[in-house]
C-alpha cells in the first residue's frame, strides 16, 4: 500500500519560514541577553564591585559635598592651655582671626566662652568641659567631660551611650557630636575642636589677610575711584585687581592662567591637526591620488595617528618634553591628525564627481579642478568637523593637563587630591563648564560665519 505524502502549499510553507525565522530571532535576542548578562556578571565579580558598596559611605560623600558649596571655622582649645583659644578660617594657620567673629564671646576658662549658630544652639568652652545647650529638638543640655585618664566622655552617659543620640559617635579618644551637617564638636583627649559652617564661598575676591577683605561690592566701587590711595605705588584699581589676582585661597591669577594655557593647548593642537590632516586627506583619497601604496601608507598612518589614545600620546610626549604646553599640544595635534585626515579622505572621495568635471570641461588644471571641484564641497564637512573636534579638545586638554602636561588640569587634579578643598573643586569645574560653553558658543558663531558667509554678511 503506497502512502501518499501531501506537499505543504506556498502558504503553509511560507508560514513554516516566517515560523523559524521568528524562532531564530528569539534564540539570537536570548543569546546576545544572555551574553551581556554573564559578561556583567563577570565584571562585577572581576573588578569586585561589591566592594564599592561595602565602602560607600553616605555621610562622608555629603560632606565632601557641603566642602564644595560652605565653608567652616575652627574654634580650638588645648585642655592644658584653656586660657587660649584660637579661631581661625578652615583651620589655617595662617588664618587666625586677629578679632573674635560676632558669633563668639570670650570669656575665661571659668565663666566660658561660647560659640553660637544659625540654629540657636549655643556651645560653651570652659576650662573643664564643654556645654552643648539651648539646642533644638533636645530636652536638656549635654555636658562634655575627660575622666582622670584623659578619656573624653558624656557626663551622665557612661554606661549609656546606647540612649544618646545617633549623631554622638563615642571612641576611646574621642567624642564627636554632629546634629547636622553644618555644626561640628570634638572632644579630644587633648583639645577640643568646634566647627562652624557657613554656606557661601567666602574670601573669594580678596584672600583672609587682603586689607580690603570685608569691603562691600559699593565699598570696592567707590575705593576704585576714589583719590586717596592704599598703595602708594599703584592705583586703586590696580590694588583691587591684584588682591584678586593675588588671592591665597582661591589664586585667580594662577587658575585663569592655567585656563588660558588650556585653551591654547586645545586651539593650537587642532590648528596643527586640521592645517596637516586636510592636505594628507587628499592625498589619502582613490580620486585624488594615483598611487596606490601611497594612499595606503597613508590609511595606516591615520590608523596608527588615532588608534593610540590622546592620553597615550600625551604620556610618550611628557616624557619626550617635560610638563608643558608641547606635552598637550603634540598629543591633541598626533590624534585629531589621523581622525580628519581618514574623515577628510572618506568626504573627499565622495564628493560629486560632476562639478569636478564641470570645472575639468573648462581646461582647468588638475589642482583647479580640486580648488574649485572638490574643495567647496567638503569645505563645509572639514570646518564642522574641525570645530567639533576644537570643542572637544577643550574638554579633553583637562584630562591631559592632569596627566601632566599642565594647564588647568593639573591644579584640578592637585585641588581633588588635597582632600579638603572642594570649593576649589567645584570653582575650577565651574570655569571649565564656562569655558566650553562659550567655546561652543564661539564655534558655533563662527561655524554660521565661514559656511553661510553671504548669509552672515
């Protein structure tokens, strides 16, 4: 008996495709979801990720925040000398305050001397103990005692420091109180340290020991023109803008300087790249150039130029030249070399061959058929690419300033690494992100200018 075997119609077989192709997809999407899931998996166990949320610490991150928007002063007492005690700006030593702040009264290790807050807490020093009063959301006032051993304690809490609030941390040899994140007691086997936080940058026209420190924006105004000089040598204005200029804590002179330096670091290196990669994109391009082994020593030239990263080139050239401007300028100039001259090349084989040939019909000349053929066509490519890659430079010159070869990236480097100046962090951020802004915007005016001249005339 012969069993017939029925073919499966146009449709059915269709249906059968469209069936393992939508199988094949789904497998593929699984795989590749698959792939990435294990290769997190992987980079989270090899660069132990999970050791950074061991190690997060929320309270130090916001205090390394409030250091970039507040700043604070130090009120020290040395419990072997507790008839001194010393105030000063962000505990400088160079910063003391010659005349005591309106937020402090002095007064002797016996009747005390008390730091008051934006709160209303007070916080009282005297010869033998520290007292915390008048504080909001406490019923009663804390007192801050060493023991015979020099062992700092909470009086009425030995014993008890489970019913004392979270925020009084009690070691061995100390007693830190913070109620928030702007008031600040510790008590030492030593000393006693108070910090007062204020928000603002303050000190950042003129320096702590500037005579003209405390003078109002009108004051400084009308000390501009005015005829009685503080210096004799030099004008007012000229005085004003040095103490600016000159200011220890923030040193504007320096930072401005360095931006400056930054600056043309990004500008020379992409003029030295766009005036090198235009003509080798010529004569890297089929169209343009006959000879073969040319064009191709060229691509690999341009594949050496930016396969080797800026901050790779910036590194063989520190130690080439040293720190300096060279450093960043060679390493900026080598790689946007080979990224425009393989964009350049690529725009200029793919330019319209007829207006080439238009200008060939003429009896012009090979290099007036590329002026006037080519050259117009990819002129607005190169001037786009060549400000993006001067925008981008801008940003990049930091990081290579930080490697070392100076310029604003390496006080931004030296300000992060100090640990305790992220004012100066975030004021050198801050006229990063101004600076590019206004590259951008520059950029961009003069992007409208040279493609739509006519426009722009």
């Amino acid at each position: 008996m012969t069993v017939a075997v029925l073919e499966p119609t146009p449709l059915a077989r269709k249906r059968l495709d469209s069936d393992r192709a939508a199988r094949r997809h789904v497998m593929i999407t699984a795989g590749v979801f698959a792939s990435i899931l294990l290769y997190l998996g992987l980079s989270f166990v090899q660069f132990d990720l999970a050791s950074i949320a061991r190690k997060w610490s929320p309270e130090r991150a916001s205090l390394f925040i409030l250091d970039t928007y507040a700043n604070k002063d130090h009120v020290e007492m040395r419990w072997d000398k507790p008839e001194e005690i010393e105030i000063s700006f962000e505990g400088g030593f160079r910063s003391i305050y010659k005349n005591a702040p309106e937020w402090f009264t002095q007064g002797t290790p016996r009747t005390g001397s008390t730091v008051s807050f934006d709160n209303g807490g007070l916080m009282t020093i005297f010869g033998d103990r520290v007292l915390m009063s008048n504080w909001p959301d406490i019923d009663e006032d804390l007192v801050f005692r060493r023991d015979a051993n020099g062992t700092p304690f909470v009086e009425g809490y030995r014993g008890l420091e489970d019913q004392l609030p979270e925020w009084i941390r009690i070691t061995e040899t100390k007693v830190e109180v913070r109620p928030s994140l702007y008031e600040r007691l510790q008590v030492y086997t030593s000393k006693v340290e108070i910090h007062r936080y204020q928000i603002g940058w303050r000190f950042f026209w003129f320096d702590f020991d500037s005579p003209i420190r405390d003078y109002s924006f009108s004051e400084v105004w009308t000390l501009a023109f005015s005829d009685e000089r503080i210096d004799p040598e030099m004008s007012n204005t000229g005085f004003i803008l040095n103490e600016f200029l000159e200011n220890d804590l923030w040193q504007h002179g320096t930072v401005l300087f360095a931006m400056v330096e930054t600056i043309l670091m990004a500008l020379i290196g992409t003029l030295i790249a766009s005036m090198v990669g235009l003509p080798l994109g010529f004569l890297a391009a089929s169209n343009v150039s006959q000879l073969q082994g040319l064009r191709f020593v060229l691509r690999r030239l341009f594949d050496f130029l930016r396969g080797i990263d800026v901050l790779i080139w910036s590194l063989i050239f520190l130690r080439a030249f040293g720190p300096g401007l060279f450093t960043g300028i060679f390493a900026i100039a080598f790689t946007d070399t080979g990224t425009l001259g393989k964009l350049m090349s690529e725009a200029i084989e793919n330019a319209d061959k007829k207006q080439e040939e238009g200008v060939q019909s003429t009896g012009a000349s090979r290099l007036q058929r590329w002026r006037y053929g080519i050259i117009p066509q990819i002129m607005p490519i190169f001037i786009s690419q060549t400000l993006y890659y001067l925008e981008s430079n801008t940003r990049g010159a930091v990081i290579i300033g930080a490697m070392g070869a100076g310029g604003i990236g390496l006080h931004f480097l030296g300000a992060l690494q100090t640990g305790n100046d992220f004012e100066n962090v975030a004021y050198i951020a801050l006229l990063v992100l101004a600076t590019v802004i206004a590259m951008d915007a520059f950029s961009s005016r003069l992007r409208r200018f040279l493609i739509g001249m006519d426009d722009a005339r």
